[in-house]
C-alpha cells in the first residue's frame, strides 16, 4: 500500500464552538487541531530467493527495477520449481560456480525460450561481476541464456561488457548472495573432474534440492509487531 507523501498530508482541525459567556470572561478562541501523521515510505523490497544446497542454503537478492526481463525469467523458473534435482555442474575454482540447467546424469532439463542479456543495464546502474553477484550463464550467442546461472567467488571483471562485437557482451548480473556465502566457498572447494566431456565437473553432485521465494526481508519481518 502506498503511503501519503509529505506534500499530500492533511490538517484536520477539530470543532469548536464559543458558548455564552459572561461580559468579564474572554471566549476561548482557540482551535485545538489535530495533525495527521504518516510513516516514512520505505524502499520498496527486493525479492529474496532461497536455494537450498547439499552443501546448505544459499539466499540471493535480486534487482527487478535493473534487470526486469531477467528477474523475470530468473523466478519463473523457481515458481515453477525447475531448480529442484539440478546441480553444480560448472566449478571453477578461484572463479565461479554455475548450475541451474543439469540432471545429475549431465542431461539438460528443457527450458524456456532464451532471455534478453541485459548487462549493459545492469554495468549502466553499476551491476558488476564481483564476488558474491550472481548472473546468466549462456552460449556464445549473447541472448541466448536461459535458465543456467553463476556466483561469482571473487570480481571477475572479464564477465562485464566491453564493446558491442558479441564475444564482449557480457553476461548479466541481476543480483547478489546476501546469506551463505559460506556455502559457495564450500562448493568452490569441491574435487572436480571431467564428465560427459566437460571439465570442471563435481566429482560428487552437488544438487540444488530446492528455490524458494521468500515472502519477505529480514528488515520487512523485524519490522512487524
């Protein structure tokens, strides 16, 4: 619910009446008026999705006024629970962790049509690839991301756009770890190997069991009576 801005706030001013007063007595002439009082608005929440891990949970902030179309196709996929029974295929130690799109056979789960890369918007509003922010895997076709994404484990400056040739592109952060990190340095850590003719790969899965959006912040709930 929208609140009142300032400019938009009343004065309400009780009734008052002068009674019959004797000649020596002045009337009270006074109003006793009331003010209305609003609270300060306040910024309109992030959403908050939570993956829960092998290795333990993982909670991620997203920016929809940034990069809408992203974080769009990014919680269509956790409302429909897709995540669940994917894993970390991609680790990539001192780099990244990437998952989202595999079975633990090494099979792709069927996704939607592709997303538009926006991270020339997001560079523009000051989204980079620095450890802890999260963003769209994809191919070699700059809009051609879909349901894979990656935390970045430390800045990765690389992954930012660069110019317009499509190899400089850039892929598109649209949010951030803001609990668990600890997490992802676990799965940073894990023993990799080559599978299915793929480096980089776990050599024990590391699954996403589930993606949960949360309903609230944490200031949103401390907030609350």
């Amino acid at each position: 619910m929208r609140l009142l801005s300032a400019s938009l706030l009343v004065l309400f001013a009780l009734p008052f009446a002068l009674r019959s007063q004797p000649a020596s007595s002045a009337p009270e002439l006074t109003p006793k008026i009331q003010v209305a009082t609003a609270e300060a608005p306040r910024a309109k929440s992030k959403p908050r999705v939570r993956l829960q891990t092998t290795f333990g949970p993982i909670v991620l902030e997203l920016e929809p006024e940034i990069t809408p179309k992203t974080v769009e196709n990014f919680l269509a996929y956790v409302k429909e629970g897709f995540y669940a029974g994917t894993i970390f295929h991609r680790v990539i130690r001192g780099s990244v962790v990437q998952g989202g799109g595999l079975k633990d056979d090494m099979t792709e789960k069927p996704a939607h049509p592709p997303v538009f890369n926006e991270a020339r918007i997001a560079l523009d509003a000051g989204l980079k690839n620095v450890a802890g922010s999260v963003a769209m895997a994809r191919g070699e076709n700059p809009h051609s991301a879909a349901a894979q994404f990656f935390i970045n484990v430390i800045d990765n400056p690389m992954f930012d756009p660069h110019g317009k040739a499509a190899e400089d592109y850039g892929y598109c952060v649209f949010g951030r770890v803001v609990e668990g990190m600890e997490t992802v340095t676990k799965i940073e850590k894990v023993q990799t190997v080559w599978r299915k003719g793929q480096p980089c790969v776990p050599e024990y899965p590391v699954r996403l069991k589930s993606a949960e959006l949360l309903s609230e912040t944490p200031a949103e709930a401390a907030g609350k009576p």
